[in-house]
C-alpha cells in the first residue's frame, strides 16, 4: 500500500513537469501543423544550460529557467525565419515539417555531443528530501513539479486571458476564418513558435532533475513521450496537455513499481492506444480527421 | 538492368564485401519506404520495426527449426508481412499520427523482444554461419534486383496509377473506382515484405546481436533520407541516394559519428526545404525542378519573338 501510494504521489508530480514539457510542443503543432520532433532536444539544451550555470558561475540551476528564455527567443525566431515560410508553402507541411524538426534535432544533438560529450551530466540536489504523507521525496522532484505549476499557469493566461492568445486559439481553431477577421496570423504564429520553444528551453532544467541527468540522446525519448502526452491530452488543446501529462505520470510510476522492465515501453503502448482507440483525445473537442 | 549490373561488379571496383552487402541492405530498405512513402504519402517513421521482425523471424527459425538460408529468408519477409497485418490498421490515420504511431509500435515490438527470453532478449542472438560472404553478397544482389523489378512495376502499372491517384486525393480516387483501402494495404505488405528481406540478409551477415541494433531508430531515419535524397517516386533515386550517403557515413560516420550527424541533420534542412523532390528532380521534367534550380540553369531560353507588327 505505501508503494502504491508512494507511486501515485511521485506520478503527479512527474505527470505535472511532464505536462509543461508537453504545452510548447502542443501550441507548435495546433496553430501552425508543425511537428517538432527538435522539442526533446530543446529540452535538453535547456538542461545543459543549467549545468553551464552550476559548473561555471557556481549559483543555482533553477536560475537557467528564466535565462534560457532570451536565448530561447533569439533561436526560436531564427529558426522560424529560415524554416517555416518555406515548409508552409511544402505539399504536405505536415510530413515535411516532421523531416525537417528531425534535421534540426540531429544538428541539436551533434553540437551537443562535440560541446558536452556522450557522458551523462547532472546538477546537484537541491536540498533535503521533502516529506509528503509521511514518505520522502526528493526535493528537486518537489521544486520541479511546484515550477511547472506555475509555468502551466502562466501558458493559460497567455492562451486565455490575452489578445494575443485569443488570436492564437482563433487560428488553431480556423486559419482562413481567422484572417477573415481580421486576425495577423503571420505575427500570431511567429510568436507561438517562439513561445513554444521557450517552453521546450526553460523545462531542461527541470529535466536534468527529474530524468536523473541528460545526456546529447536524452532529447529523442522526451520527444516521444511529449508527443504521447498531447495526444491523449487532444491536439490543439493546450490544457488537456498537463492532464495528458499527469495521466502519463501516474502510468509510468505505476508501471516502475510493478512491472519495471517495462517502464520504457510506457510511452509506445499509450500512444498506440490512444491513436487506434480515441485518435482525437481524452479532451478534444471536434474530431481531427486523423 | 544497369543497377544489377553495378553492383554485380560492386567487389571488382571495391573490395569490402561486408560494406557492399550492407549498401545492398539500404538499398531494400530505402526502397521499401519508397513504396510507402513515395507512393502513398505515408511516412514510415518505424519502419525498422520491419526490419527488426525479419531479423527475428529468420534467426527464430534457423535456432528453433535448422532451416537452410534461403526458408530462413522467407520466413524472415513472412514474419515482417505478418506484423505489416497486424499494425495495418494504423493505415486509418495519417500525416504525423501514423509516423508516430508506427515508431511507437517498432519500438513496443523491441521491448517485447529484449525482454522475452525465447526471444534470446538479454543473452543476445547467436547464428551458424549459413553463407559464405560472397555467396551472401550475391544473393543480396539478387534480392535488390527483384525489388528493383517490383518498383518499376509500382510506377509503371495501373496499380501504380492508383498508388498516385489516391496520393494526391484519396476522395477522388475513391470516387473514380479505386480501392483505396486495399489498394494502400497491398503497398504497405509489399514494403513490409522487402524490409523482412532485407533484416533476414542483415542477420545472416552479422549471426551475433542483441536487440538493441535491430531496432535502432536510426536505420529508420536513414533508410527515409535516403530514398529522399536520391528522390521518392522514381527507382533508381533511392539506390543513388544510398550509394552517395552510406558511402559518406562510411567514409567519416564511423571515425567522427558527431560530424556527420551534423552534416547529416543540415543535409536533412536543406532537402526538406530546397529540394523536396531529391536529386532527381533535379533531371527530370521541367515542372518538377525547384524553382531556384530553373532561374539558376537556363534551359534552351526560347528566343523572345516578338509579334511583328505590320507598319
């Protein structure tokens, strides 16, 4: 029973982390068709910021979460510029998109292995673990989950309590009719993209945490699992992401209690059962014609 | 024919008999998402998992059965058609969902294999030396000239037509009589099939490994750029597109795997946004070259006749 429990709380707390890993990728595909399979490796270039942080400058890793965001902003809107233009004019932006993020994730994983190398990195625990009904818990599994809290929050306001979210949401929901009304669909998915790569960025740091430490491949699974999470969660619905990621959250530690030689298939089989059994989500609203 | 006949001289030009029979594996491979991506628009993200289930099949039955190379080959291709029925219906979605989706399901089929242990998951396959090496490479040759001769059937037959027809719109080709479902099936099975054959030949070159190999994602993603650099929808695009590309990751991906990892993913970028079609759309009709090669290259400029006007 104390195993039970002790997985179901350690599940939330991933499943909230996992959540806010998911939200960048989620607002990338919903507004503009776009299929990041980089979003991992973003992660995980956050990840290695906070390591730079500790080993050079000696402050606190959590400090690389608002710092990765200018540099996040500055890549992001490069990245935009040379890539989408050209990928929304593709045949098929979907697939192609789909190549190309896979392009730029190879590039991502390569300067990080020439700069970082294959080994695994790690950044120091925070503090004593955190009791919590009596079991302890680690203190950077604890900080995490209570950063990705408000990190979810603050990408609610965005979507729903400012013009700019209105926008967006009106552009995921229609393109043609959102021009119609007048919406600035170029300025609107500029900054999608580049808000959704600050999310990818400023969760590494949590990542390096949570996952136990990076390494330059650590990027492809993460990519997978935040896919996973927003489908179940629905596509296009931002908010169905940090329940995708709790839901997620509690199967994996569900299954690393149980059945540990499994745990790494936890992923795949929850994306296949989502995609064959309910394509468009435990939350979507209209079907997507899968 | 020509193809064939290159790689039938393949050992007098180089002699690295392991480096050719594995150029001949990439080629099957590149070809077997040629006919499903090129084809039909559907990107097979895990396509290894084909690969991996004709390895497995073909090593299962030469450890449990003592069956002789050939059945082990056929076996292998069976149990890749096998799995390409059981996953068919992820044929039901489309764009990023079904690559996702067949990435999941190669990589659920891998830990099923690492972690059984009829399977030989955690100590590791070990095979009898079936084939000599250039019996093996000979008949890798063989299999990618059958292939050859399957994908020019796919391009040039009514079954073909229908391929591009329902590519382009699946709605109207519906409507114009074909059967799209089945249609769709029978080019993933054959490609499922041609993947089986190549993990079979993959097995009986290498007869010791773990799971780990025959499952990498990166066969995926190479086989997919392969076929795309060389050009989708055509034959001999993926066999070129292979031939230049496992050559370069012969010649620096095993001494500094980083770098080309790195040329790799901006070659990746580059093709995806200037040159969609690979390289052979860079000799093909008109329409089809990009246009930034068309202002580039003048082609035969029509003389500018300007209409004569009578005074």
């Amino acid at each position: 029973m104390r195993l039970f429990e002790y997985a179901l709380v350690s599940g939330v707390l991933y499943g909230l982390f996992y959540g806010f890993i998911g939200v960048g990728l989620n607002l990338l595909f919903g507004v503009m068709r776009l299929v990041n399979l980089a979003h991992g490796d973003l992660v995980v270039w956050g990840g290695y910021l906070a390591y730079s942080l500790t080993t050079s400058a000696h402050v606190n890793a959590l400090w690389a979460i608002p710092l990765s965001i200018p540099f996040s902003l500055v890549g992001g809107l490069i990245l935009y510029l040379i890539t989408v233009p050209r990928l929304r004019r593709a045949e098929d932006t979907e697939t192609s998109s789909l190549i190309l993020f896979f392009g730029v994730s190879q590039v991502l994983v390569a300067l990080a292995t020439m700069k970082y190398g294959t080994n695994q990195v790690t950044l120091p625990e925070l503090g004593n673990p955190v009791m919590i009904f009596g079991q302890p818990y680690a203190a950077s599994l604890v900080a995490s989950a209570s950063l990705a809290v408000p990190a979810l929050a603050l990408f609610y306001f965005y979507l729903y309590r400012t013009r700019l979210g209105l926008a967006t949401r009106a552009v995921m929901a229609n393109e043609e009719e959102a021009i119609a009304s007048g919406v600035r669909v170029r300025r609107v998915a500029t900054s999608a993209f580049v808000i959704g790569i600050a999310f990818a960025a400023a969760a590494g740091p949590l990542a390096t945490f949570m996952l136990g430490g990076i390494n330059p491949t650590t990027g492809g699974g993460l990519t997978i699992t935040a896919f996973t999470i927003i489908i179940i969660g629905s596509l296009g619905n931002p908010m169905g992401t940090a329940a995708g990621g709790i839901l997620y959250g509690l199967a994996s530690s569900l299954t690393q209690a149980y059945a540990a030689p499994w745990t790494g298939m936890v992923p795949y089989a929850l994306l296949l059962a989502v995609v064959l059994l309910r394509p468009s989500g435990l939350f979507g609203r209209r079907v997507r014609i899968a | 024919m020509i193809v064939a006949a290159v790689l039938g001289a393949g050992p007098t030009l180089y002699n690295n008999l392991a480096f050719l029979t594995t150029l001949a594996i990439y080629i099957l491979l590149a070809q077997g998402v040629n006919i499903v991506y090129g084809f039909t628009g559907y990107l097979p993200f895990g396509f290894v998992g084909f690969f991996g289930a004709g390895i497995y099949g073909s090593s299962l039955a030469i450890v449990y059965w003592h069956v002789g190379g050939y059945t082990a080959i056929g076996l292998g291709a069976l149990t890749s058609v096998v799995a390409a029925v059981v996953l068919s219906p992820l044929l039901r979605l489309s764009g990023a969902y079904f690559a996702l989706a067949t990435l999941a399901a190669s990589q659920a089929l891998y830990f099923i294999v690492a972690n059984e242990s009829w399977t030989f998951g955690e100590s590791g396959m070990s095979l009898p030396l079936i084939f000599s090496p250039t019996a093996l490479y000979v008949v890798a040759v063989v299999a990618v000239t059958v292939t050859l001769i399957v994908v020019f059937y796919v391009r040039d037959s009514h079954f073909g037509l229908s391929l591009r027809a329902i590519r382009s719109d699946a709605v109207s080709a519906a409507m114009a009589g074909v059967n799209v479902v089945r249609t769709r099936t029978i080019a993933w099975l054959v490609s499922a099939a041609i993947a089986g054959v190549a993990g079979a030949l993959w097995a009986l070159m290498t007869s010791a490994f773990y799971a780990e190999t025959p499952f990498d994602l990166t066969i995926s993603v190479y086989a997919i750029v392969f076929a795309l650099f060389g050009g989708v929808r055509t034959v001999v695009g993926p066999v070129v597109g292979t031939v230049v590309l496992y050559s370069l990751y012969q010649y620096i991906g095993i001494s500094n795997p980083q770098y080309f990892e790195l040329i790799y993913g901006l070659l990746i970028v580059v093709l995806v946004l200037f040159l969609p079609g690979g390289l052979s759309s860079l000799v093909g009709g008109r329409g089809d070259r990009p246009a930034w090669w068309n202002r580039l290259v003048r082609h035969r400029a029509a003389p500018e006749s300007a209409p004569e006007v009578a005074p």
